[in-house]
C-alpha cells in the first residue's frame, strides 16, 4: 500500500475508542528502477538526504499529526533521488535535547553527514560502513552522560538504482494469446540476459503464463508485463483491477482454483502491490549460482 493508507490503518489502531495514546511514524517506499522515494509523516521530523556531490539537504514536507490524534487522509509526498544517495531517517529525540531545539539539531545532523560523507575516500557501501556512520552520528548527537528527553532512533540507507539494462518491460493484449506472447518474451529475455538455464526458463515461464491467465480471466487491462533482474528475478504483472487475489482451498474435483497455489509452490516470495492505476502481483525466484 501507498505510505498514506498505510499511516491510515495505523492511525485506526493507535486511535482506537478507549486509547489514549499516540505515536509518530514516518513511512517511506523506495523504487530503484525510477528512483523515486514516496513517503508519508505522521509527527517524525523530515529525512536527510546525502547527494554524491557531499551536499545535504532535507526532503520537502510538513508533517501531518502523531498517529492516534492525527484525522487521515495523510499526504503522500515523492520526490527523485539521484543514484547513490545516502538517506537518513530519525526521530526528533536524536536531534532535540534540552539544550537544542529541533532546528539547531537538523542543521548539526547535516553538518555531521556533510563532514563524515567527505571525508571518506568512497561513500558507504555495505551494512559495516553505515553501522560506523551511524555510531559516529549518534555520538556527536546524543548526550554522553544522562536521560534522554526522548527515544533516539536513526536509520540510514544507501540507495541503488536498478540500471536499465536489468529491466524489461512489455505491453500485452486482453485477449488469451497474451499468455503465449509472454512466454515467448521471458524465454528471449532470459537468453539475453545470459540466464539460459532450462529450469529457470520453464518455471518462469509457467509462472507468467499464470498470471497472465489469471488477469485475463479475473481482471482488466491494460496489461503489462515487467522482468527485474537483481539479486533475484522478479516478475510483475499489472492490470487495471483493485481486486486482491487470495489462494483458494480447492477441492479434489475442481476444475480451477489452482493458479495461485501453483505460484507460490514455484516462487521464492509471490505478493501483490496496489498502484495508482491498479495493482501488479509479482514473483521472485532465485538466479542460479553462477550468474549471481
């Protein structure tokens, strides 16, 4: 779900009758392959954000009511990231104390990631790099000795996008044949991209095939078909229908109802994701050891 509806349902629950609590949150889905991050606040102060160049700035928003006291809709705000960005969630107990406002704390935390980013001779790239950006932040942020006024929490992400040679991406028909024109497009774009191997080939084609099928039994189009090729393979189908599919429990002497099963039996991980044109449902299956 869009990070608004997903502050939404948390706001029902934190603000349901007989409660008396509240909560801030900040939610945030990042997309390698446009590079877009979309992102919703509900209380929590706005993320930071390290550009390759060493420049640091903070994302654009006024954040909505604490979860609990908050009246949704939330806004959803996006913007683009360039490749390579270093972004910085925290909640404002790590920038506030009683000797600083938030204010004067954010414009510390960026002049923090300003020095630490330049003065490494590559920006972070793995978990132990940003664990040690994190301890050196937190350090020169927190006090060293007594209580804190609030919780104190910071997470950094490095982004990567998704470069356009690893995606691929077709239009197909409302009509059956779509399902045979798929199969056809994964094998050749396996082959491509030098993933010749015969079962990876037919279980990817016999999940696309299910899909299609199911939207063209069950849904709408437009349909598309979308293949990532990162640590995994990722396969996406989307049509124009809001319809969550769920697995049925079929019976010995059904004649359908099985799609989905099927799916997940073949599939690493299978879900759905609501866009704003409709829904896509995707699978992800393992590449094979030597080309990963």
């Amino acid at each position: 779900m869009p990070p608004d509806e997903i502050l939404g349902h948390l706001n029902d629950i934190v603000g349901e009758p007989g409660t008396d609590a509240f909560a801030t949150c900040l939610y945030s889905i990042y997309d390698p392959v446009t590079r877009r991050l979309s992102y919703a606040s509900a209380g929590q102060p706005p993320p930071a954000v390290a550009h390759p160049d060493g420049t640091v700035t903070f994302l654009s928003m006024t954040p909505d009511p604490p979860l609990g006291v908050a009246t949704p809709p939330f806004e959803t705000l996006e913007t683009l990231l360039p490749a390579d960005s270093l972004l910085a969630l925290y909640s404002d107990g790590l920038v506030e104390s009683k000797d600083r406002d938030v204010t004067t704390g954010m414009s510390r935390l960026a002049e923090l990631l300003f020095q630490s980013v330049n003065a490494m001779p590559t920006s972070p790239a793995d978990a132990s790099d940003l664990d040690a950006l994190c301890d050196t932040l937190t350090s020169a942020l927190l006090p060293a000795h007594g209580a804190l006024i609030d919780d104190a929490a910071l997470l950094l992400a490095r982004t990567h996008p998704l470069d356009a040679e690893n995606v691929a991406e077709w239009p197909l028909p409302e009509d059956p044949v779509a399902a045979g024109q798929a199969r056809d497009l994964v094998r050749a774009q396996l082959a491509d991209w030098d993933l010749a191997d015969e079962d990876l080939i037919m279980t990817t084609e016999l999940l696309v095939s299910e899909l299609v099928g199911n939207v063209i039994r069950h849904a709408g189009g437009p349909i598309r078909l979308r293949m990532l090729r990162s640590r995994v393979l990722i396969c996406e189908v989307s049509d124009a229908s809001l319809t969550t599919p769920h697995i049925r429990h079929t019976s010995a002497t059904d004649e359908g109802g099985r799609g989905l099963q099927l799916i997940s039996a073949l599939s690493q991980r299978w879900g759905t994701r609501h866009t704003r044109t409709g829904k896509s449902i995707w699978t992800e299956q393992p590449l094979p050891t030597a080309s990963v």
